[in-house]
C-alpha cells in the first residue's frame, strides 16, 4: 500500500498547501486519484496527440540531437527506485540526464531556452538526478516531422521541418542538482504518503454497509 510517486508526476505534489498544510489542494487531488486507482485496481493511461508523438518520434528526436551536439547517446531502458520515486530517464550520460522532449509543432517548439523551462519538466529531471545520482541534467526540446496520420487538419508546414537546419531544432534547458530541493522532495513524498492512508481508509470505512 506503499505509495511512490513517479518522477513525471512528481510536480502534482510539490506546490506548497496554504498555512500549515504541506499538501496543496492539487496535490490532494493527485494523491486521491492515486488512492482510487489502488482500491479499484485500475491505472488510468493518459493519451494525446501530443504524446503519441512523443512516443512514436522519440527515436528520431534522439538522433537529431546526437547530430547536433555530436553525441551517440542511446535511449535508456533501466527504471530505477528509491524510498521515494521511481523513473525512467531518456539518456544517463556520464554525469548527466538528458530528458528528451519531442515538441509538437513549429509553433510550440520553444526557441529560446527561458521559454522552455517548465516547472513540471524541471522536478522530473530532479527525481532522475536523485535517482542516477547525477549532478546535472537537461530537458532537450527536439522538432522532428509529424506522422502524416496525426497532422490532421493542421497546416502541414507547422509539421514538416526537415528544411529547418537540424541546430535550429534543439533547445536545451539546463538544471543542476540541489540537496535542498532534494529534501522538499522527501518531505512533500511523506506528506503524500500520510495522506495517501489516510484516503483509502476514508474510502474504506464509507463503503461498508
């Protein structure tokens, strides 16, 4: 009944609650969802296009930024846990994360590194730091091709870039590692877990007749 949170959803429950509340009423709701899905026994997959293009281009978003930054970084596949998350990094370099993100379009590719940062993306590369014990770690915006079948009605030259010159479709945002935040972590987890008991008792006790 453990409850470990996973470093992409780590943000839902790092925002301060109000006064002496540690949880936020986001995170509340985070930590509810997760409760609900254990008692019922279901984990509710979110999808978009958005992400099917992640999925389905994450491939050629690495080799467009090894061509670029002159690497040959190949895509992790190790999960890794600890007392408090769990991840699943893009790319464990030598002494940093590289965490790969496919945009969807020329319009939301991020051009300049400031627009990319996101605090979402941010304490997910900070789970994959305290994880792989990395001291830095890095989002990578790629902009690759859409898939024909996704485009849909969009302009097609939102989605076809392979006349963009390859450097002008990666932007890279960097993070460095930071113990105290590192500690919020820890503290933000137990506050989840504590709560986490809480609601499956609450869920529990109101449905036994």
């Amino acid at each position: 009944m453990k409850l470990t949170i996973r470093a992409s959803g780590l943000s839902a429950i790092m925002t301060d609650g109000k006064g002496k509340d540690e949880l936020s009423v986001g995170a509340k709701t985070y930590v509810t969802k997760a409760a609900k899905e254990f008692i019922y026994g279901y984990d509710e997959k979110v999808s978009s296009k958005y992400m099917d293009k992640g999925i389905r281009c994450e491939d050629e978003s690495i080799a467009l930024f090894n061509s670029v930054m002159l690497t040959s970084y190949e895509k992790n596949t190790e999960r890794r846990e600890n007392e408090w998350i769990t991840g699943e990094a893009d790319i464990v370099a030598t002494n940093k994360i590289v965490d790969i993100k496919t945009s969807w379009c020329v319009t939301t590719f991020p051009v300049l590194s400031e627009l990319g940062e996101d605090k979402g993306y941010e304490w997910q590369l900070r789970a994959y730091m305290m994880l792989w014990d990395k001291p830095y770690a890095e989002i990578a915006y790629c902009l690759v091709n859409t898939p024909d079948d996704l485009i849909g009605w969009e302009a097609p030259s939102l989605h076809l870039v392979d006349h963009i010159p390859r450097d002008l479709r990666v932007t890279v945002v960097q993070y460095e590692r930071d113990a105290e935040l590192e500690e919020k972590i820890k503290v933000k987890v137990a506050a989840a877990r504590e709560y986490y008991t809480q609601v499956i008792h609450q869920i529990t006790n109101q449905h036994i007749y």
